[in-house]
C-alpha cells in the first residue's frame, strides 16, 4: 500500500468463513478458527503498519452462543490463548488492544486475561485492535440507553440534551471515530448485528473469499476500493 493522505482511519472486520473454509479442507471447524486467528494477527501488523489509527473485528457475537457447546468452548480457549500472548508481546508490539462486548457468560479466566491484556497494551502508542467478543449490536444499543436514562434520573442530563454524541459515548466505542471501511469476507452481504449505530457512514465492501484466506494485499484492495468513493454523509 503506497502512502495515501485518504486512508481510513478506522476499518471493521466481520471476519466471516472459518468454518466453511475448513470444511472444504475436510477438517473440523476448530482448525478454521486457528488459521482465522493466525489471518487475524497478520493482517492487524500490516493495518498498524501502513497507519490504520483504528481496526474492530467481530471475533463472537452474542448469537454465537448458539453453536455447539464443544465449538463455542474451543473458540473460548482460543480467544483466552490469543489474548495472554498478547499480553506477552506488549512490550515489543506497540498495538493496544480493547475488547468490546459484554463480560455476561464469559469464564472468570477469559475475563481476568481480557483486563490482563487491555492493561498491558493501554499505553501503546500504535492502532487501536478492538476485538467485539460477545458482542451485539442491539444489546449495546439497549445497553447504551439504560446508561442514559439512569443519568437522565441522576439528573445529571436533561432529556432535551441527549443527541448523537451521548449516544456515541454510551457505546463501547466511545472516544473513537466511526469505522469509514467495513469489510466483509465470505461473499455474505449483511452486517448480522455488527456496529449498527457506527456504520451507518461506512463504506461497505464484501470480498468473496473466507477469512483464512484473506491477505494484505486484500486488505489493499479494499482500501483501494474506499479511496475511490465519493463519502457523502446524507448530503447531495
């Protein structure tokens, strides 16, 4: 990727396929997982290497829940594995790391290696790698709106004074910009409860190839893709 003074600033992965591109290798789904994970690291080193400031992938969604119990338990062993090596590595990889998502279900380990790993990388200087762990988007709406209005009997608000912005800082995304490029592998075309209020603005581009396959040079392409979009915000 050539320099360019029209990068995206932020870019949202839903990194869709694992499973399938395991499945056309006659492997389990676990071994999609590992290889998607593998994928994950590669291409969150390059974003931070070309000067991406933001990246959030949607690594389990709160209707994951639903897979089998022995996939959701090996994912669960494999985010908790990723999170503690990053953790390891924070001294040497100037990536912080932020989990988005509810902390509701999730084992005291996974919890305890998730503000392990945010504390470790909280000062780096390098991208943001938000990774939405148990995440949904309508669960983060109603979420946000609890907060509101329990500030709003605090009286520490008025009703009259919630806009965009209160909204936005009642999300797990607070303090960052909202994504300009959604990505999404496996030729699915829908964003299936991910970032619902912060991608309205988003350029969306859907690459039909699973995620384990996905490269850098994809990674280039999209950004391609977005540099050659006019962005207008709902204005003419």
């Amino acid at each position: 990727m050539e320099e360019n003074q029209n990068l995206p600033k932020h870019i949202a992965i839903i990194m869709d396929g694992n499973r399938r591109w395991a499945k056309n290798l006659g492997k389990q789904s676990n071994y999609g997982h590992k290889q998607g994970a593998k994928t994950l690291e590669k291409i969150v080193r390059y974003a931070n290497k070309i000067g991406i400031k933001h990246i959030t992938v949607y690594a389990f969604s709160t209707e994951n829940w639903k897979r089998t119990v022995d996939e959701v338990k090996a994912l669960m062993m494999l985010f908790q594995s990723y999170l503690d090596d990053y953790a390891k590595r924070a001294d040497t990889e100037n990536i912080k790391v932020k989990i988005i998502g509810s902390r509701e279900g999730l084992s005291k380990k996974m919890v305890s290696s998730i503000e392990k790993c945010m504390e470790r990388t909280k000062n780096n200087t390098g991208i943001v790698f938000n990774i939405a762990l148990n995440y949904g988007g309508r669960e983060e709406l109603i979420q946000a709106i609890k907060n509101i209005v329990t500030d709003v009997e605090n009286k520490k608000i008025k009703i009259d004074e919630i806009n965009e912005q209160t909204i936005s800082n009642n999300l797990y995304t607070k303090g960052q910009p909202d994504p300009d490029l959604l990505i999404r592998t496996s030729g699915e075309i829908r964003l299936s409860n991910f970032l619902p209020w912060q991608s309205v603005y988003s350029e969306f581009v859907f690459v039909n190839k699973n995620w384990p396959d996905f490269t850098e040079e994809d990674l280039d392409l999209a950004i391609k893709e977005y540099q050659h979009r006019t962005r207008k915000f709902g204005g003419k």
